[in-house]
C-alpha cells in the first residue's frame, strides 16, 4: 500500500490544461525523484498534492494520501496535514523565511499549532530540530533572524520547519538549485539521513538528472504536464527506454565538439591580470573602532592568450564575480595591474576605457533581467555599437544586428520582437548576439547557462564552443558548475577565498585535484555517470 | 539599534538647522517690509526707522538670525508684530486645537482604512474587495471641503446634533472636554475621509505583495489556516510602506488643514499661518515654520522607530 498515490490526475487553471492524466506513487520510505524542464508540471504537482494551487487551479482525479483523499478534503483538513504529515521544502531559501520573525518562532510556530505544545516546550523541540539539521544552538541561537544566516543556513531552517513533526511525506522542490555545489552536497546529504532515520518519503523534485539519481530509488519524468516514464532509476536512466528520457540524459552530459587547444598552441597573451587585489571596507562597529577592510580578490595573477577558453570556478561568495568586474573594468583592484592587450586598465578613465570595452563584452545568467522590456531586439543588441569609434548609420546598423543574430542561430527577421516574444534559450542567444557585435577579443560569461533547461543548455554550449571556433573569441567562464567549465573550456582556475589556489588543464584539474577545495568541488560535484555507477552497484550488491 | 537611532537623531538635528537657516533667508529674501505694512503706505521715514530701530530690524542680518536661533532654543520665538503678544502664546493657542484634530483624523482614518485594506486584501477579486475599494476611490475623489459641508448640513443642520463651526476651547473638567471633542468631531471626520481611503489602497496593495513571498507560501505549508497567515506573517510586513504613508498623512494634517479650518471657523495653525503671511508677520512665519519642521523630524522619528520595531534588518544598521 502506497503512502501517496496519485491517479488520472488533471489540472486547469484557468482553460489552460496544466498537468494530463498524472500518474505517481510513492511507498513509505521512498525516496522518488520528479524530474523535467521549466514549465513540465513538476511544482504543480506537488502542490497539488500540498493543495497550495493557485486560485483559478482545477483538479481532477484521485490523490490519496495515506487513506485521505486530497482533492476532496476540506480546507480545514489540509490545515492539519500540511506541516503534519507531509512538510514542504521550496527552492529559493533566500525568501523563504519571514524576514521579520526569529528562526525560533519559525520552527516553533508549526509545532506549536499542531501539538498544541506551551512555548518552552515548542522551543524546546525546534532548538532541538535545528540541532539536528546542522544549527546548533551555541552557534545559532533560536533569537537570530533569516537576514543573519547565510542560504546554506537559511535552507537548514527551512528543512527543519518542515521536518519538526517527523512528517511521513517531504516534498522537495528544487531544494539545492539556488546553492552551491558543496552546500547542495551537504543538504542532499542531510534529506537522505533524514528519510533513514525516520522512514520518511521523499519527492524530490529537480531539473538536473544526477541528483536525482543520487538520492532517488525511483524516477519519474515529466514532459509538458505529462508523465513520460517512470520506474527504478538505476533501470530508467541505464535503459532510456523512452525517447525523452535518452534526449534528457544526453542533454545533460552534453560536451561540444570542440578544437584542441593544442591545435592552436600558446597564443599570443590577450589579457594579463597580476597581483590584483580587491578590499571592501567593513561597516565600522562604531565610530571609534578600527576600520576593517574584507579582502574578496586576494593577490590573484594570470593571463589568458587570444582566442583561449578559461574557467573560473569556486564556491558563491569566494571572490569570482569581483574578479571579472574587475576585469571589465567596472571595478577597480585596490592594487595590482590588468593589461587587456597590452594596455593597462585600471588606472583609466571611462573615455580612454572604450577602446577596451569594445573588445569585451559580457554575457550574464538571466537571460530575462538583463534586457528592457519596453526595447526590441534590435535596439537591445545594436546597445554595444555605440563603443565603435564610427557610429553606424540605421542600415549599417541593422546590417550588423542581422549579421549578429545569425551568428547565434536567430534569424534577422527577430530584430523588429520585443525580448518576452522569446523563450530562454533564445533570450541567452539574443544577450550573445549583443556580446558578439562589436567582434570582442574576449567574453566574460557569468554563469551563462545555469538559468537554463538542460536541452537548451547543451544548444547554448555548442553554441559558445562555436563561436570561440570561428571568431576566435577568448571567454573568461565563471561557473561553480563542473560539467559547463568541462564542456567549453579548456584550462581552469579554482578560486577559494579570493584567492587563485588550482590552476590548469580543464580535464586534468577536474580527474585529480590536488588542493582540497578543488577535491570538494568535484566531490560534490553531481555527475550522472558516477552516480549511476554507484547505484548500480549498490542495486546488483543488494 | 541605538546606533540605528542616534544616527537618526543626528540626522533630524542637522535638517532642523538647515531649515531654520533656510525659513530664514527665505523670508529675509522675500519682498514686503513689517514696518511699512504695520505704520501703513503713508508712514513718514522718520517713523518707519524708529520702528524698525525699535524692532531690531536694523542690525546686521547675522546678529538677528543668531539671536532668533537662541532665542528659539530657551523657548523664546520673539513677538508677533501685528498681535504684539508672544509668538509661543499664540501658537500654543493654535496647537490645542491643531494637534488633537490631527490626532483625531488620523486615529479615525488608521482605525477605518488598515482593516478595509486587509479585508479587501484577504479578498482580493471577490465582489466585497471590488464595493471596498470603490469605496475608497470615492473617497479619494470627493473634495474634503464638499464632504465637510455635506456633514454640516446633516449633522448640524439637520440632526443637530454637533456644532456646525467655531471652538470653544477645552474648558473646564469633562464636559469643557467633551464641548471641544464634540466641535473638533465633524472636522476630523472630514479630513479623516481622503486619508482613510488613500490609506485603505495602500494597505491593500501591501498586503497583496506581501501575500505573494515566499515566506507566506512556508507558512501555509507549515498548516497554518489563510486567516492566521494573514495575521501573523503578512501584516507586520505590509505594516512598513503603511507607515510610510502614516507618517507623511500626520505632516499634512499638522498645519495643511487650511481649508476645512476655514469651513468650520477653527483658530488653527493652518490659519494663523496664513494670516500671518499675507500681513507679513515674518517672526509667527518664521517661529511656525520652525514648529511644523521639529513636529515632522518628531514625526519621522517615530516612524523610523517603527519601522525598526516592525523590521529587525533594520536594527542592525543595513
């Protein structure tokens, strides 16, 4: 007898059909992966199953959990079960919490409300739940606020709110997308303890197919509202029976063809950074204290040669975003010297700067917060042009914009839409398309992909190793994603607190790391071969 | 938090001088001589120097802005030159009656408008959100002047039931109080209207943001029911841009309450300061001024205060 069973279940909102015929179940102790791209049903499904639908949400269909059908029980009911029997964990920790309440009364509160318990023993309890998730109390009284507590520290919260009262079922929605490796490593590792030590389900909800394999004893894989395959992960993932799900696995192990960099050979030097150094002053305690500086680039050399691909990876908050504002010269180093083609940037002025800037370019992670609305395309991505020491005139202009589109596989016909007329992908293809129309000697790339869904994510990475073919652009790849820095890189440096410690071949560093933040890069790194590997072994052990 | 405070205080203290350096060039400025208009056009120069002599208004212009500054600080605001009588008299005069009318409206509008606006809020789309807030798109549109003459005709005219102008001050004991409760009531309703309703929007729109975090989705799926949602976890942060608007509604309601003071014949500080600028009382100007610049700083304070008690990011100085 299933814990959670879900049958022909349909949902509406509004006319829009959201989910078709879903078909689910989970068993006591079950750990089931849920797994699709953007906009596949994966969330709705699980507040279905929270009956936290938005308002215009129809359901239809049988949803029973542990004898209680879902679609049908009162509001009331719902109150008793949510937090109760079945805890939730959502993916954005940084929101997740209300910023004006202690950790405290946060974890307390749902005890509180379901027990019945007197607040000493409620906090008792939460004192003790946050322990267990890793916030002990000397470190983490329950009197801090969320605003005190890092992402990593604000999920723990979050789990032990929704675990406080040994639910049967957690639902966890992209519960590590918003965290870095090592802290996604860490909560998946804290999740799987939890469903041991008290036989607890799990629906782990996620776009990216190695951590589902990691944690999942059974996979579920959806595609537009629609259950494509589901089974034993080892099996689905091994056999790929279903055409999506071969398309899903390949997508995600996806690595462009690309020249070797040996066929090039040691280029001329494009950019030299060295001994930079960046320092932030630290709010003074009071006006008589010493002022404190934080040091977020600490000391950092290297140079990459035209037309190379280099990585820059590392935990969030170790110092690589200064570095390439740094490098983009929307920032300057307290000390040390940049050189982008010979030239010294860091003691110019904005004028002298634009030869520069015209040969850099960026490209960000949102492909959706990047542009204005209100502009078209062809006003968005001729932005650059203005660094050209000849403007343009309008049909030289759109001569270039069309030419820049094509380049990234749009058509020139897309100049005269507005950005929301794209999806995602296409959204990051235009953003490339701006970074490559002035022809830039080197493209800073802030994550590029991650926003992404992983079929698109492998087109956007051929296309990068494409472009660095044809027009020999040099990228600076910042990424705390291994498998995008493997894809299109071909050397790597791994920064840990502001610091450059591991540098070299992409492949080499990532097959034997030798500092020990390299190593927990890749240790906590989720990679679908290696995760298959192990639970196949683990499968054919016993 | 005491840094988060005395850092406002400082910055309270410092707009204080600027203003009173600003009311006073200002007016030093402006065209129009207290001599002239208080001896008439026809004044001889003889006469008109000795007033001036007689009302230091022949000393140097740093020496007299010094003076009044200190002056300002031991509680003297100098006389008026068309009362002859002390500028702090009249204007404490002005104040029994300014500051409890604006405390009346605002209590009257905040007790109104913050439960319509969660109400409305709670249910947003629904026909009873739809009546609240066209409600308050009326009271926003009906002039306050119109709505005031409309409650004197029916409760004053018709009713007879509160007096339809004047005040005749607090009195003595409770029924001197409740006489000048009763002739402060229908003016405070009348201005009490607009601001509720301005504060009504308001609390609704902050409501339906707070209501769409994250943190209110965690809190339901902690189990708690849309109504203990609603109170525990989204009013106090809605609270914050509510009391944005709080704050700036008991400035205007200090002294910007010109024209209902002159619908019911109220000696307020509206009208003093209105009379005082068209005879060029440049020293009840300048001193009221003053006053209504110290009572917004107060105000502001307060706010700011609230907010910290209200968001406890704030406390620690970010």
């Amino acid at each position: 007898m299933s814990l959670l069973e879900i049958e022909n279940l349909s949902l509406t909102i509004g006319e829009a059909p959201i989910l078709k015929d879903i078909d689910l179940s989970i068993s006591a102790g079950e750990v089931m992966g849920l797994v699709g791209e953007s906009g596949s049903g994966k969330s709705m499904t699980a507040l279905t199953v929270m009956k936290l639908l938005p308002h215009a949400a129809r359901a239809k269909g049988r949803v029973v959990f542990d004898g209680i059908d879902i679609v049908a029980a009162p509001e009331a009911a719902m109150c008793r079960l949510r937090g109760d029997d079945i805890g939730m964990v959502f993916q954005e920790p940084m929101t997740a919490l209300n910023p004006v309440k202690t950790i405290g009364e946060q974890v307390a509160e749902g005890i509180r409300w379901h027990t019945g318990a007197n607040r000493p023993d409620a906090e008792a309890r939460a004192r003790a739940m946050l322990e267990r998730v890793g916030l002990p109390e000397k470190q983490f009284p329950l009197t801090r606020y969320p605003h005190e507590l890092s992402g990593g520290q604000r999920q723990r919260v979050v789990i032990a709110i929704a675990c406080a009262l040994k639910p049967k079922l957690l639902i966890a929605d992209e519960p590590t997308t918003a965290l870095d490796v090592v802290l996604q490593a860490q909560i998946l590792d804290l999740l799987r303890d939890l469903v041991d030590e008290n036989r607890m389900s799990l629906l782990l909800i996620s776009h990216d197919l190695a951590v589902v394999t990691e944690m999942a004893d059974r996979t579920t894989i959806m595609r537009h509202g629609q259950v494509m395959e589901a089974g034993e992960t080892a099996r689905t993932l091994t056999e790929k029976v279903h055409p999506y799900t071969r398309r899903l696995a390949e997508a995600s192990t996806h690595v462009p063809e690309r020249a070797k960099p040996a066929d090039s050979g040691p280029g001329e030097t494009l950019l030299n950074v060295e001994g930079v150094t960046r320092d932030y002053p630290i709010r003074r305690a009071s006006l008589f204290s010493t002022q404190h500086s934080f040091r977020a680039v600490d000391d950092v050399s290297f140079s990459l040669a035209r037309g190379q691909s280099m990585a820059l990876v590392g935990r969030s908050g170790c110092g690589k975003s200064t570095l390439a504002r740094m490098i983009l010269a929307l920032d300057r180093p307290t000390g040390g010297s940049i050189r982008f083609e010979g030239e010294r940037l860091e003691n110019k002025s904005e004028g002298e700067l634009r030869p520069a800037r015209r040969h850099m370019q960026v490209v960000f992670q949102d492909p959706y917060g990047s542009f204005n609305p209100r502009h078209k395309v062809e006003r968005l991505v001729a932005e650059p042009l203005h660094l050209l020491d000849e403007k343009p005139d309008r049909a030289r202009r759109r001569e270039l914009v069309a030419e820049a589109l094509e380049e990234v596989g749009l058509s020139a016909a897309d100049m005269e839409k507005y950005p929301h007329e794209f999806s995602g992908g296409q959204r990051q293809r235009i953003s490339i398309a701006r970074a490559v129309i002035t022809r830039p000697k080197l493209i800073v790339a802030d994550e590029p992909v991650s926003a992404l869904d992983v079929s698109i994510r492998a087109q956007i990475l051929d296309l990068f190793a494409d472009l660095n073919r044809r027009l020999k652009v040099a990228y600076l790849v910042i990424t705390h994603d291994l498998t995008v820095a493997r894809a299109i890189t071909d050397r790597v440096m791994v920064m840990h607190e502001g610091k450059i410690v591991e540098e070299g071949d992409t492949n080499t560093v990532f097959d034997r790391p030798e500092t020990e933040t390299a190593k927990a890069l890749v240790a906590a790194a989720p990679d679908l071969d290696r995760a298959l590997r192990m639970r196949l072994a683990r499968v054919s052990g016993g | 938090m005491t840094a988060y405070l005395a850092k406002r205080l400082a910055v309270g203290l410092a707009t204080l001088f600027v203003a009173s350096l600003v009311v006073f060039s200002v007016l030093e400025i402006l065209p129009g001589d207290p001599a002239r208009i208080m001896l008439g056009m026809n004044a001889s120069p003889e006469a008109l120097d000795a007033l001036r002599s007689q009302m230091g208004l022949d000393r140097p212009v740093v020496l007299r802005y010094l003076d009044w500054l200190t002056g300002m600080a031991t509680g003297d605001f100098g006389r008026s030159y068309t009362y002859s009588s002390p500028v702090v008299e009249l204007v404490a005069e002005r104040v029994a009656v300014s500051l409890p009318l604006a405390v009346m409206a605002l209590t009257l509008s905040t007790a109104i408008a913050i439960p319509v606006g969660i109400f409305a809020a709670a249910r947003r789309g629904r026909l009873s959100d739809t009546l609240a807030m066209g409600a308050a798109q009326v009271g926003v549109a009906i002039p306050n002047f119109w709505f005031a003459m409309l409650l004197v005709y029916v409760f004053a005219v018709g009713f007879r039931l509160l007096p339809a102008g004047g005040f005749p001050g607090w009195g003595e004991g409770w029924g001197g109080l409740w006489q000048g409760f009763k002739a402060l009531l229908l003016p405070a309703v009348s201005l009490a209207l607009p601001q509720a309703a301005i504060l009504a929007r308001v609390t609704r729109s902050a409501m339906l943001e707070v209501l769409g975090e994250d943190y209110i989705r965690t809190a339901r799926a902690k189990g708690l029911p849309r109504r203990a949602v609603l109170w525990r976890h989204a009013l106090r942060n809605a609270l914050i841009p509510v009391l944005t608007i709080l704050g700036l509604q008991f400035a205007f309601l200090l002294a910007g309450t010109i024209i209902i003071e002159n619908v019911f014949y109220l000696p307020g500080l509206g009208r003093l300061i209105f009379q005082a600028i068209s005879q060029r009382d440049l020293i009840v100007v300048e001193g009221v001024v003053m006053l209504l610049v110290a009572s917004i700083i107060v105000v502001n304070l307060l706010v700011d205060i609230c907010y910290a008690v209200a968001d406890p990011r704030l406390r620690t100085g970010r």
